[in-house]
C-alpha cells in the first residue's frame, strides 16, 4: 500500500459525534438552500430528521444564512448572519441535530463558530486563504466545496491550508465543474481522486444542475429531474456523504428554485442512496482486505 493510499484508507472526519468516511456510514447534509421562514424551517428540519432516524442516516442541517452570489442585487440573499444563527440553533436544540451553514467573510467566522458545527467554504471562495486559514482555526470542522475552476487534485491547496492551522475535520465537496459557458458537467473520478487527498468527500447532486447564466427562480435555470441519477451516481463512485438541497415547494423558493429538490421525494431518494452505499462499502471492504 503507498502512502498515499494509506492516508486515503485512514480519511476520517467527526462533526459533532457524527463520523464521516472511512467505510462509515452514508451521511446525509441537507435542507433549504437559504434561511427562509421559522415555520417553513422547522417543517423541514422536522421532516428530514425523521426521514433519517427512519432510513439510519446520520443528518447534518444545512441552511444559508447569506447567500452572497446572487444574480442581481434584489435577489432574496438571506437574513443575514445574527438573526440567521439564532434559527439555526433554534433547529439544532430542538431537533438534536449539527447544523452547518455557508461562511463568506472573514470577519463572520468568530460568530458563526459559536453555532455551527460545521464552517462552509463555499465554491467560488475556496482559494481565498484568510477565509480558508480563518475557518481552521475556529475549533470547527471545515467543508470546502470545490470551485467549479478546479481539477479536483487541486483540493490539497485548501486542504493543506486548513491542516496548517491545526484543522483535521476536513470534508471536500464534489459541486460539478465549468463546461464552457453556463453549464456544469460531472466527472466523477474526481470523487476517489479527492478520496485520495486524505479527506472524507461529499457530493453534492443539487447545485450539479444549476444552468447558470439564468435566474435560479427561472425554471430555466435548472434541471432538477437529474439529480436522482447524479445522486445515485455520486453515491455508486463512493463519496463519503451526500449534500442535497431541498424545500417542500421548490417552485417558491426564495433560492435556487431551479435546482432544489422535493422535500416530500426525499425518502424515495434517500433509500435507493442506502442501498447503493452499502453495496459500495462491502465492495470497498472487500477490495481492502484482499
């Protein structure tokens, strides 16, 4: 075994008791793309925590406080970071769940480190080193989503950054890269190739469909009835966890309505995940042990 598939075999990551990668179970990082309304919220936080105590998958909350790239400026971007925080913990004490939320300023990690439990870097910042050293050195985990610009072996920069600060849960976020003009493609090779890096790897089948180029609230800007194949697919070449943004009617969204998908076709969804991720783990404890 070389040492770098040895590092591979040992990848590990633990968020809040929750342990990702390594041959540990599928997780499951979801919810709406941004902080909406309270009630609509705890809806979906209630539904996804009892889809996953039903199906056995270890859940992360996730939800945008800001959402910083928007097509205009009158885009719906959030409630901001103070008022967006305290719903998240409101979630996380009710529903004993970790939560995780996108981070885009340096000068917001001190706050958001009080309440999550895991940082994201989101894509088109992920070289931005003060952001990235900052985050690591928040005592949390860290979730660096890759930019759509980059090979996916070019995820050790970032991972090294946060590994200088003394930062070990570390997950790397598969997100689709650039195919020319306003289109993102899959290679999923990148999955393993990201594997390699030493970390746990989450693919995310929800922002895999974006068409940029075009208002998310457009139907246009979307192709929502792929991800149950990108899901299967993400899961089928091995990643760690599954990131999917849903909401109960994506249609009225106030974020990604292109691309979010059903809250109430999660349970469909999320059990052929299972059945996939069980067949990969025994293949992979399988392959390791001869």
């Amino acid at each position: 075994m070389t040492a770098m598939s040895q590092e591979a075999a040992s990848r590990r990551a633990t968020i809040s008791g929750i342990e990702i990668g390594a041959g540990r179970p599928l997780v499951l990082i979801a919810g709406p793309c941004v902080i909406e309304k309270e009630d609509l919220m705890m809806r979906t936080a209630e539904t996804l925590k009892g889809i996953t105590g039903k199906l056995g998958i270890p859940f992360i909350f996730k939800s945008s406080f800001e959402k910083d790239n928007r097509s205009t400026a009158e885009f719906f971007r959030g409630p901001g970071l103070h008022e967006g925080l305290a719903l998240l913990q409101k979630i996380k004490q009710r529903f004993s769940v970790p939560v995780t939320s996108d981070v885009h300023r340096e000068g917001d990690i001190a706050a958001a480190a009080e309440v999550l439990d895991l940082i994201q870097i989101p894509a088109y910042l992920c070289q931005q080193t003060s952001l990235v050293l900052a985050a690591g050195r928040s005592g949390r985990a860290v979730n660096v989503k890759k930019g759509q610009f980059l090979a996916p072996q070019n995820m050790g920069s970032a991972i090294g950054k946060l590994r200088s600060t003394g930062c070990r849960d570390i997950l790397v976020t598969e997100r689709g890269s650039a195919f020319g003009y306003n289109r993102l493609v899959n290679d999923f090779i990148g999955i393993p190739i990201m594997r390699d890096l030493g970390c746990p790897v989450v693919y995310d089948a929800t922002h895999s469909v974006r068409l940029y180029g075009t208002p998310s609230a457009d139907p246009k800007g979307g192709e929502p009835q792929f991800i149950p194949f990108l899901a299967r697919a993400g899961v089928a070449a091995g990643c760690d966890a599954l990131f999917m943004e849903t909401h109960p009617d994506p249609r009225t969204a106030l974020c990604d309505a292109a691309s979010q998908f059903p809250l109430p076709r999660m349970e469909w969804m999320l059990s052929q995940a299972m059945k996939l991720s069980r067949v990969v783990r025994e293949a992979e404890a399988t392959a390791g042990s001869a």
